[in-house]
C-alpha cells in the first residue's frame, strides 16, 4: 500500500485549525466530497479553517459494482482486507500527517469507507499537543453497538461527534446485505450508545435521496452544523 498523504484544498482564514475530509469515492458522493461545491458548503457552514483531503490508494475504494461481480466469500476477504488498511491508515498514518501539519485543532470529515478510518483514528488518538474538535460522520460503515466502544471514540474530542444516518440509504444496505453483515452500520441507523459528545441525526426527512450531494445534504448539514460551528 502506498503511504496516504493529506492533499491541501483550501487554506485557512485565520484560525488554525484544519479539516480533514476522507472518503466519498465509492458510489455515496457522485461528485466527490472534494468538489468546489462542497468546499463552498463548508465555508457556508462556518468552517473558517483549512481543508484538506486525505487520499489512499484507490484499489481500498470498494464500490457495490465490485462486489455484485464477486462471490459471497470472494467478497467478504476482499472488504475484510480493505478494513485492515483503513485501521492501518487511521491508527498509524493519520496521526503522523496531521502531526506535519503543524496546527493546534484538527476536525474530521468522513463518508462511507472514510468512517472506518476517522473511528480509528479517534479511537486510538494519543497526540496530546493537538486537539480534536468535531467528527462529521455520513453513510458510515462502521458498526454501531457498542462492542465498539463510540463512548470513548466521542470522549477523544472536545467537541461533538455527529452521526448522520439514513434509514433509506439502499445503497447501504445492500452494501451490508452483500457483505453479511448481521446488524445495520452507523450509516443506517443511529450508534448505540449514550455519550454527551455524540450527537445521532436522522438525515432521511431533509434528504431527497440517499446520494450525498452538496444540495441534497444542505439542509440538514445547515440545520445541525451552522450553529455549532459558527458559535465556536
């Protein structure tokens, strides 16, 4: 696997802090989460910091098309050895790159496959000099009860961990049909844990449909995430 680097989209506006975004090229966000217009967003949003995007290898971004074609077992080891590198990335590597951005608060931003890394990565944080703000959660993937532990996931911030899940997503659900899954991931239905810091958002009633487009995710992104990040 080729190391992961943090690609600089947009510099900041004073403050220093950066966003993290990850994900989105799997079939959730036809445009990509990196699009101008989706950088507009975030600076409607409030987002006042720079914005960067993490990228790795592209043979991790497993689509739905690649597993229709794939037996059951065939499928399953090929999503079990992408998992073991998005933890890879999230424990070891993301640390070390934001570390060599020399800033004091860092925020997540992370769809579908890029929920696995960001959970990881908060999971595990031990970088005491900077401080994790918020973590933005869409169409994740990762398992929602709490074997999971999302209590100390959302303690490692000082902000808000916020979990957006669509009920409707069926992208998603044949996604977890496809690979097995017994029980629904955070992207589907809400995580099973009561935490100050974690905050679920059923994002179906503001959303026309399941694909996370800068229009379509507005309204509910403008409701839950304005306020918050305006006021700090």
């Amino acid at each position: 696997m080729k190391r992961p680097s943090l690609i600089p989209l947009e510099p900041t506006f004073g403050p220093s802090t950066a966003l993290i975004m990850m994900g989105g090229e799997c079939g959730h966000a036809p445009e990509g989460m990196t699009s101008t217009a989706w950088r507009s967003l975030m600076r409607d949003l409030g987002w006042a910091g720079a914005i960067y995007q993490l990228q790795w290898d592209d043979e991790l971004n497993l689509t739905l098309g690649t597993l229709t074609q794939q037996e059951p077992a065939e499928a399953i080891a090929h999503w079990n050895r992408c998992r073991n590198q998005f933890k890879r990335i999230g424990k070891s590597f993301l640390p070390k790159l934001i570390w060599e951005l020399n800033v004091t608060t860092v925020s997540l931003w992370a769809i579908s496959h890029g929920t696995q890394v960001a959970y990881y990565g908060l999971r595990d944080w031990s970088e005491a000099d900077i401080q994790l703000r918020d973590a933005v959660l869409l169409a994740g993937t990762v398992r929602r009860d709490r074997g999971k532990d999302w209590g100390r996931v959302a303690n490692n911030l000082e902000g808000t961990l916020f979990n957006f899940y669509n009920t409707e997503d069926l992208m998603l659900k044949r996604f977890s049909q496809l690979l097995d899954w017994k029980r629904s991931p955070c992207g589907i239905k809400p995580i099973r844990e009561e935490c100050d810091r974690l905050l679920n958002i059923d994002a179906a009633p503001q959303m026309t449909t399941a694909n996370y487009t800068p229009d379509n995710c507005r309204a509910v992104l403008t409701h839950t995430l304005q306020p918050h990040w305006r006021q700090s």
